[in-house]
C-alpha cells in the first residue's frame, strides 16, 4: 500500500493511532514535546484530522512525520508501515497459478513456452 493511502485511511484516526503506538500528543494545549522533551513549546492541533502538530524546537508536521521524528524512522516508508499496522491495512498479495501467471503475459504481448 502507497503511503498517500495509508494517511488518506488514518485522516480523523490519529488519536488512536498515536495511543496505540505510545506516542502522547495531549489535547491541544501547550505540553511537553513526544519527540524532543520540552516541556511546554509543543501543541496537537490535529489540523484537518491530519494529526498535525508544532512544536517550537522540533517545527511542525502531520501525524506521519510525528510518527517518524518519535520512533527514529529511516524514512516515511517505515513511518507509514507503522501506522499501516495501526489501522489493520495490509497489502494484498496475489499468488496465481503457474497457468493464470502465463494467460496473463500472453494477454500483455509476452509469450511463455
């Protein structure tokens, strides 16, 4: 699954995603910082259901990038698996026959013997 559509599913579900990944956001006021430890420069906003948030130290973002910058992810890639996991969603996974894998290249102009 792209990672356009993992947060395209996780609009308006980030509380939850965040509680079931250990990360505290707080309520929208001024609170300690999940990510680098401030103690009060740091708000959940949840702008758009996006799980946005800014942080005075750290800058601002989506629930994607809290997830990334709190767990240290490589890349969004990882972040996004995180979430995926959260949700439920997973990628689906299509095993054909060795037949069906065959009629399938001769339909797109490839020939089996």
């Amino acid at each position: 699954m792209k990672i356009n559509e993992i947060t395209t599913q996780a609009v308006g579900k980030w509380q939850s995603i965040f509680s079931s990944l250990g990360v505290e956001v707080g309520n929208g006021r001024h609170c300690p910082c999940p990510v680098c430890g401030g103690k009060d420069r740091y708000r959940f906003d949840n702008k758009n259901g996006r799980g946005a948030y800014f942080c005075n130290q750290c800058g601002s973002g989506d629930g994607l990038e809290l997830i990334k910058n709190y767990y240290h992810c490589n890349d969004m890639k990882e972040a996004s698996s995180k979430v995926a996991e959260c949700l439920n969603l997973t990628v689906q996974v299509s095993h054909l026959t060795r037949c069906e894998l065959a009629q399938r290249l001769n339909r797109s102009g490839y020939h089996c013997l």
